[in-house]
C-alpha cells in the first residue's frame, strides 16, 4: 500500500479550518513532548507563551510591535504571490528602506520630527521599490528568473551597510568602532501605546487597504487573473509585462517601508541586522496567509504572537534550541494543515507503477 | 479567502481567551516581584552564595553559546557568578543587533522581575542606554562598549593586550620561520593594540619576528578566516594567531602542521595544533556586579582590566621554551612592574612614537583625525583606547 497527495474538486469547507486547528494542536503536543523531554513543564511553557504575547496591554503591543515588520514583509511577498510571483528579497529591500531612512537623516538632521519622519518613510518606500528595479526589469523585460535575483540581492543590501559603518557613514565618536552614527532624536516614531508606536498604525493602514484592494479592486482581479493563467491574462487584455514590473516594484516598496518604520521605531541606528530575518519570515507569514493580501494581517499577528512567547520563554530556562523548534514546530503544523485543506491522503494499490505516485 | 481570515480569527479568538483566563495569575505574580530592592546598607554579601537577596541577573548574548569564543565565555561568567554570589541568573542568545527582538528580551526579563540586565555585544550599547534611563531601579551593565550614566548604567572590558603581549612571546619561541600570521577582524584600536602588544612580546624574545596581518572585516566567518590563515601560512608564517570568533584560523594551523594561538578561551579540545590563548575570565567582574546590585550599592564605572583583575588572562604552556620568562612578564604586569606599552616603541615605517621613558616624540590622532595625544604626554589609556598605528615589525596597513 502506498500514500499519495490527491487535489480536492474543491478546498473543504469546515475542513480546512478543522485541519488548521488539528495541525496547530499536533504541532502543541510535539513541542509537549520535547519539552518533558529535556525536564520542562510544557503547561507552564505555553501558559508562558500566551501570557507573554496576549496576556497584558503590554504583550499585546509586543506583539503587535513584532506583527508591524512581519505584516509589511508578508504583504510584500503576498502581493507579488497572488500573481505567481517569488520576491524572496523582502529582506534586501527592508535593508534597502532601512538606508534610504538613514540618508535622509543624515542630510537633514535638524529637520523637525513631523517633517523628518514622514520624509525618512518616504525614502525607505522609494529605496525599496528602487531596489526591486533590477529584478523587475530583469524579469519582465528578459524573464529571468525572480527568485534567484531577489534571493542574491539580500546579501548584497548587507555588505552595502557594512561598506557605509566602516566608510563614508562610519561613526566618529564611536570609539572607532564600525557603527554608523546615531540618528537624531526626533527621528523616533511617537509611542502609541505601551511598546507600540505609530508604525503600527502605518502598517495596519497599509496592511489593511492592501487586503482590501486587491480583494475587491480590478486591478487585483487582474493580478489573480494574470498568477492563474498567463494565457488567459493575455487574452483578456491585460499586460503582463507592466504588470510583472509595477508589482515587483510595488513589493520591493513596501518592505522597503517595513525597513523605514524598523529603523526609526525600534533601532537606534543603521546596523547590519536592520533586515532581522523578518524578509525571510515573510515569505512564511505570505504562504500561511496562502498569498492573499487580506490574510496577511491575521496571519502576522500570530506569527509575531509566536515569536514574541518563543522569546519570552527563553528567558524562563528554556534553551533557544528548543524555543526555535517549538516555534517551527507551529508553523509546520499551521503550513502542513493548509496542504490538507485542499489535498487529501488516498490510498493506492502497491501494485501501483512507481511514476503513478509522484 | 475569507475562510483563511475566518479560521485565523477563530484561532486567535481562542488563543485570546485562554491567555485572558492564564493571565490574571500571572500578572499578580510579576506585581509582587515590583519594587522589591534589596535592602541598602548591608555589608557586601560574602562569597559562596547568600540566596536571601531578591537580586536576580539576566544576560543578552548576541549569538549562540557554543564551546568556545565571546559567547561561551560570557555564559561561564554567568555560571561562575551564579555560583559565587547565589543570585539567580538566566540568559537568552541569539539576539541580534539593532533589532526589537532585544528590546522584548530585556523588557519581558525586567517584567518577569530581573533587576540586573548585562547586555554582552557592542551595538546593544544604545538600546542598554535607553532601558536604563526609562528604568532607575534596574542596573545595567553593557560590555565592550564606552556609554555609562551616574546610577544605573556601567560597561566593562578588557585589556586583552597584556595576555596579548604573553601570547606574542609564546608564538615567537614556536616559529622557526621567524614569520607569524595574524588574521585580524576589524581595524579597530582594540584589534591593532592587541596585535601591536602581540607583536611586542614576540619580539621581546626574538628581535628578527615578523607579524604579517590580514584583515577579514569580519567577526565571525570560519570560510573567508580560514582563506586568510592559507594565505599567511603560504607566506611563510608558522605560527598563526587570530582576533575573531571562529576557530576557523586554528583548523588550518592543524592542517599545515603549524602552531595556532587562540583566542577568548581555551581551544585545546577544538584545535590539534592549539599552544595557548589570550582568554576572556568574566567571573570575577560579574560576580562584582552582581555582589554589589544585590546589596543595593552598584556604582557604575567605566571598567577596563587587566590581567590583575582576572578579566583576562593567558595559560602559560609548559611545554614553552620561554615559560619561565613568560611567568615572569605575566607577574610584573599583575603587580604593576611592567607595562606593554612602556618604554621606547617604533612605528612600522621605523620612526619613533615614544622615546625611552615612554613619552610621545610625536603628535597621535586617532583614524578619525582627532587628537590623541601631543609630543611629550605619556603612552596613557586615551591614547590606547584611540591606536591607529602599527608599530615596527607589522607587515600589513593599520587602515584596514
């Protein structure tokens, strides 16, 4: 007897959700296990873990904090995802934003905060989508191949940092450290409310209007047209080639945004880890939220709830080896459960020809 | 579509719902841990554990533990004092740099009521700042940084370049080549005074000693470390030492058969061809910290010790033509007799910086430009925090 996957007519209806919960809750007692395991108390644990990302004010706006770049991230992904796109730089391009902000810092750093900020987010949205250029013309123009330009991008928004802390942006009073210089103190974002400031106001509105667009919007239309059946967007007049670039672009935008908002609300000054892996987690919040904009919020406010009980449950003993795989854990069980929403386990014949079952 | 928001909400409803039932209990718990100080006034608590205090240390690392390297030794330090004091640590790793990730860190430690916050990576330094100031009754102390405020808020480093000097006189004594290879991180003060005493030392035992360096640019990349060593080994150099976190340079010393000197802890069980190591001992500062949060009289201060403070340290092998000799140094540098830097010292293109009684023959500014010292001020801790030259027998640019 063998397993193999087989597509649903169509995605189950009360089984897809049954499947998300059964797949989260078998991720829950895995973790239990590995938890009695190297001798911790798994209630004491995950209770740790809600408390810690829902329990309070305070954790609440921890996680919503934590939600903000993963949301923008995620949407990112997601919108070059709905019409079949792989942007898998969001983590080059949140660097990229993160300069843009920086630069405009440093030229006018006595502008006053009302004008500084909105001028810092502006950049960090141009730097983004500038640092998409290249792949979307590169992909439109030549079809070459997204996923590897983007993904070889990432790194290269890195070393360009570490060119600017050991060079022309290196920080004079630092010591001779290779840092790059403070930003100025009225380039914080305002506090909103305990950890959270406003840029999870700019990330919900953007999150939000997003969802809300593509879902009811031609334009979106188009693009689910367009990542369905090429052929089919060809036929019904759409352009894919602009199309093709103005989305990469779009998406390289907005995780240059997500850059912009990091750097002015929870970093200091630009650094080498100004990404923070959160490029990369969005492309897991785009396919929790199975590549739709509108899934996007939810999805990145739990994935944040996630990381921010991983995080805190460290600090109780737990060992960051079992804290990160726990939190995989939970994701793998959240991804795998989407694959049975539209898939089911048949069984076959072993008789079966090898090629039947791939 | 909607099913997806639909079956999200759902979960987040629940997880909702049973954080609100988990919550209330736990936050009674964090309330009575709130603004319980250690009482002011009492004697330093002795060694060997007092328990009684409700002091309790959290620890920042900025990547895995590991066994070997800064990490490592910070977690020792932690145990160390741990067991010293009895005060209650923890600590989580991998917490990058610049990131809200360290803020949720050091905010949910000082929730769960941890009073004493060491953060252990140098761009922490800002964020550690911030906490202190938003937090008076928590103390903070940042390493290998230079911020500190008059309450709460202290940073502590090394001078490595005393064991650094020890280390020089080692790897002279080991090569035949009279030719060492130094694959360097970053051309910081901190990197080039460690291989300017390293380089000192060696030369104390073997005048004709050269130290190639190659810098790397970065702190932690076994691949492009351990392309750097080949290249110095190729060279010529039969000794190889290293100011980075990987043990990448000690792999390739094993493979051409060469000696390797560590760096940050002892890397004997990791590296064949290991003599000794310049190694980080955090133990006694962090038990000073600790001691001193928890009777409730921490005085911050810009820390930088030496080899008299246990800070930093180096294993003298016995195996060592020079042990003797290197015995000797360690002990006139602990008591005070002797200095690195003292003395007469020469720059890489032969012209003097200090003269005999080791005041400056020239004017010193540091990579920036800025004035660091004038003819005639002696080789002071100003100066060495700011070095920017290579002195006489480095081969490589101090630029970088």
């Amino acid at each position: 007897m063998r397993l193999r996957l087989e597509r649903r007519d169509r995605p189950l209806r009360g089984g897809q959700v049954r499947a998300f919960v059964v797949g989260v809750l078998i991720a829950f007692a895995v973790g239990a296990v590995l938890l009695v395991l190297s001798g911790h108390n798994p209630f004491e644990v995950y209770q740790k873990m809600l408390d810690s990302s829902f329990g309070s004010w305070r954790g609440l706006s921890t996680t919503l904090t934590q939600a903000v770049p993963l949301g923008l991230a995620g949407l990112a992904v997601a919108v070059a995802g709905s019409m079949g796109l792989w942007n898998i730089g969001a983590e080059g391009q949140i660097v990229a934003g993160a300069i843009g902000a920086a630069w405009v810092a440093r030229l006018g750093p006595d502008l006053a905060g009302p004008l500084l900020i909105p001028l810092m987010l502006i950049a960090a949205v141009a730097a983004g989508g500038v640092y998409a250029l290249g792949p979307a013309l590169a992909r439109s123009r030549l079809g070459v191949n997204e996923i590897i330009t983007t993904l070889m991008l990432n790194e290269v928004a890195i070393r360009i940092v570490r060119y600017l802390q050991n060079g022309p942006w290196k920080d004079p009073t630092a010591n001779n450290f290779p840092v790059t210089p403070e930003l100025p103190a009225q380039a914080a974002l305002p506090d909103l409310f305990e950890r959270s400031n406003i840029g999870l106001l700019i990330a919900a509105a953007v999150i939000l209007g997003f969802g809300v667009y593509t879902a009811r919007s031609a334009w979106g239309y188009e693009l689910r047209v367009a990542g369905s059946s090429a052929d089919a967007a060809r036929y019904a007049g759409i352009s894919l080639k602009a199309k093709i670039f103005t989305v990469l672009v779009l998406s390289g935008a907005i995780a240059g945004l997500a850059g912009g908002i990091e750097l002015t609300g929870s970093s200091s000054r630009l650094v080498e880890g100004v990404g923070g892996g959160y490029g990369y987690a969005g492309i897991i919040v785009a396919a929790l939220a199975l590549m739709r904009p509108s899934g996007v919020a939810a999805v990145a406010v739990a994935f944040g709830a996630v990381q921010v009980g991983g995080l805190a449950i460290q600090t109780t003993g737990v060992p960051a080896s079992i804290a990160n795989t726990l939190q995989a854990l939970i994701l793998f069980g959240a991804l795998a459960a989407g694959v049975f929403g539209n898939y089911r386990v048949v069984r076959t014949a072993a008789a079966a020809p090898a090629g039947a079952t791939a | 579509m909607k099913r997806t928001s639909r079956m999200l909400l759902i979960l987040l409803a629940v997880l909702a719902m049973m954080a609100a039932a988990c919550g209330s209990d736990d936050e009674a718990e964090a309330g009575g841990s709130e603004g319980t100080e250690a009482p002011g006034g009492t004697e330093a608590p002795s060694e060997g554990g007092e328990g009684a205090s409700d002091a309790k240390a959290a620890f920042i690392m900025v990547a895995p533990i590991g066994d070997a390297g800064w990490n490592f030794m910070h977690n020792e330090g932690r145990l160390g004092a741990e067991e010293a004091t009895g005060v209650e640590t923890a600590y989580v790793d991998s917490i990058p740099e610049g990131s809200a990730e360290f803020d949720n860190a050091v905010q949910q430690f000082i929730d769960d009521g941890y009073n004493i916050i060491i953060t252990t990576s140098f761009n922490y330094m800002d964020a550690t700042e911030q906490f202190a100031t938003d937090n008076p009754d928590v103390v903070f102390e940042h390493i290998s940084g230079f911020k500190m405020n008059d309450t709460n808020f202290g940073n502590t480093f090394g001078r490595m370049y005393q064991p650094r000097y020890i280390a020089g006189m080692a790897a002279a004594a080991a090569s035949e080549t009279n030719r060492i290879g130094y694959v360097a991180a970053f051309a910081i003060p901190e990197v080039i005074r460690g291989i300017n005493a390293f380089t000192l030392g060696a030369q104390a035992v073997n005048p004709d000693i050269e130290v190639e360096v190659v810098w790397t640019s970065t702190w932690f990349d076994p691949g492009v470390e351990g392309n750097a060593a080949q290249a110095l080994i190729d060279n010529g150099a039969d000794v190889l030492t290293m100011h980075q976190d990987s043990t990448a340079t000690g792999e390739v010393a094993t493979e051409a058969g060469a000696t390797f000197i560590g760096y940050h802890s002892d890397m004997s069980a990791q590296v064949d061809a290991y003599l000794t190591a310049p190694v980080w001992d955090f133990t006694p500062r962090y038990t000073e910290i600790l001691s001193s949060a928890a009777a409730g009289n921490f005085t911050p201060e810009s820390f930088w010790g030496g080899i008299a403070d246990g800070i930093v340290d180096i294993a003298i092998p016995d195996g060592s033509p020079v042990a003797a000799e290197m015995k000797e140094v360690r002990e006139s540098i602990i008591n005070g007799e002797f200095d690195v830097f003292e003395g007469e010292i020469i720059a890489q293109d032969g012209s003097a910086i200090t003269d005999a009684d080791g005041n400056l023959v020239v004017d010193l500014q540091d990579s920036f430009g800025n004035d660091i010292g004038a003819v005639g001020d002696a080789l002071n801790d100003g100066i060495l925090l700011g070095m920017s030259f290579f002195v006489e027998g480095v081969i490589g640019s101090a630029e970088g």
